[in-house]
C-alpha cells in the first residue's frame, strides 16, 4: 500500500490515474491537441464513450483500462495506458481498432458513415526496439510508393521508457510523455508551469490523490498491477527453469546418441584401414614366401607368368599350401 504522508500523489502510469484524469475534458482537450499536432483550440468538445474494464480471458483478474473518446467531427479514439510488457500488443490494437471501426455502422446502414479511428497506446516498455524514438504514427500507406491511402485508421504509439534525458524540444506530446514520467509532486509541479494543460493535469491529480475513496481504488489497481507483473515474472523464472533442465535432459541424450554414431563410424572407418593394411601385409608375405619357393626350385618362368596373372599365381599358392 502506499505511504500515507502529505506527499502522496498519483503516478500516471498506473491506468485507473490515467483514466481518471482523461475524465477532465480541458486534460483530455490539451492531450488529444498534442497527439494530433493540433492547436487545442482547434479540438472542439469532446465525449467520453461509456468503456468497460476489458479481460483477455475469463481467469484474467486484472483486464486493461481503457479510455474512449468521439470528437464532434466524429472521430473516435481509444486510448490505453499499459504498464506491464504484453506479447502481442501490435495484434490486439489491430483488433480493437478493427472493432471500433466496424462497431460504427448497424445493419443497413451505409459505408459512408464510417469515420476515422485512432488507437493510441501509451506503453510504460519497449514496444519497438530498433527504433530510438517514443512517438509512432503507423497508418496506411502504398507498399512500395509510400502514398498516403486513407486515414481512417490510425495508431498512436507513445514508449514512455525511451523519452531522452536531455530534452530540447518544445514539442507538446514530449511534453505530455514528460509528465507521464514523473515520479513526483515536485517533478509535476515544476512541469505544469509550462503549459496550461498540464497544469490542469497537476491539479487533477491533486484532487485525485486527496480524495479518499478515490486513493483506495487507485491502490487497489495498483496492487493489482504490481501482483501482475510478480507473477509473471515467477512464471517466465520457472519457465526457464523448466526450461534449462529439459534442455539438459535433451542435450544429454541428443549428445550420446551423436558420440555413439559418431564412435561407430570412426570405429567402423579404423577398421577399416587396420583390415584393409592388415590384408595387403598378409597378401605380401604369401607372394614373398611363394617367390622364394620357386627360386629354390628354379623356376624363374613361373614367377615371372605369377607376377602377370593373377589366376595362374593362386594356382600356384595352392600348389605350395600357401
């Protein structure tokens, strides 16, 4: 549980904060400005679409917070803040926000009361690392022309992890992704001088953390959070684990069947050479002792004829028992 003092505030980078805060239409107005590189007094009012806490699956205890606007032009935009590393975020944003967009027309409506959808994620990990920057827009786009096709769908990634140390831009969605960040009362304080929405954001959170019922709901979150990421950091552990010594097991039997083949075929190849070098040592001390045979006797010819035929040579290692 958090420490109960006077310095307490909300961090948020838990979701329940950042949802809470997205509820203050003048947060939410300078938020969306930036991310669409807007004046904020080109974004007209938005509404908050009536959103549930979503769960991947029916034992999921945690599920994910998300925060559904529509502009008055009729864009609709879901954002996600999401603490813990999840496999397959690009696949779950491409479902959702194929979700949202068909989710616009009911049965015998038209095609032409489609508008743009945007899903932005702000992600507390790594979500694309080869690539150093922490804004992403991906929309769609010609393969091999690069042409801009249609901008009905889009998506917004914000990597909170990679904003730089050393900050020189005075862009407004840094700014944002700058007090995502922060840690504390004074690094809030010190950031809403700059900007009249994110003072907003500094005295929303504020009020959030004051308000009682409010702090109970955000801790619980939290825990849930922090329980989350425990286990699954227990479950990776013991998967390695698992892991290794299954790996060993395989290794082990994989490697004496290898070193077994292996000694059979360097056995076999050894033979091999030992019989064959045996062999012609045999084959020579039979022609040397038939040689010597036939020298005694004097019968030159015959050598000469054993050493041109092979045949009429075993002839005559029959004729001597050799």
């Amino acid at each position: 549980m958090t420490e109960n003092n006077d310095n307490f505030i909300m961090l948020p980078t838990v979701d329940f904060c950042f949802k809470e805060l997205m509820k203050n239409p003048k947060v939410r107005k300078g938020f969306i400005a930036a991310l669409l590189n807007l004046p904020p007094e080109e974004v007209e009012d938005t509404v908050l679409r009536p959103t549930i806490l979503e769960k991947e699956s029916k034992d999921d205890k945690m599920g994910i917070l998300d925060v559904g606007v529509t502009m008055k032009d009729g864009t609709q935009i879901d954002m996600e803040m999401q603490v813990a590393y999840f496999e397959y975020w690009e696949k779950r944003i491409l479902f959702y926000l194929s979700k949202m967009y068909s989710g616009q027309i009911k049965e015998g409506e038209t095609y032409d009361n489609l508008k743009k959808c945007v899903h932005v994620s702000v992600l507390n990990f790594i979500h694309i690392p080869d690539d150093s920057r922490c804004c992403h827009t991906v929309n769609l786009r010609d393969a091999e022309t690069g042409e801009f096709y249609s901008d009905l769908f889009e998506l917004k990634i914000l990597e909170l992890p990679k904003l730089p140390k050393d900050l020189t831009s005075r862009d407004q969605l840094i700014g944002w992704i700058q007090f995502f960040n922060g840690k504390s009362r004074e690094e809030f304080e010190d950031m809403a001088k700059s900007d009249e929405f994110l003072d907003e954001a500094y005295q929303t959170l504020l009020k959030l953390s004051a308000d009682d019922k409010k702090r109970l709901e955000y801790e619980a979150r939290e825990k849930a959070l922090r329980d989350y990421n425990t286990q699954m950091s227990s479950a990776e552990k013991r998967g390695l684990e698992h892991g290794y010594k299954r790996g060993e097991k395989i290794g082990l039997k994989c490697g004496e069947e290898i070193g077994l083949k292996r000694g059979e075929e360097i056995g076999l190849k050894r033979g091999e050479e030992i019989g064959l070098k045996r062999g012609e040592e045999i084959g020579q001390n039979r022609v040397n002792a038939l040689n010597q045979l036939l020298a005694l006797q004097g019968r030159t010819e015959d050598m000469i004829k054993a050493a041109q035929n092979v045949e009429y040579q075993e002839i005559l290692f029959a004729e001597f028992h050799l």
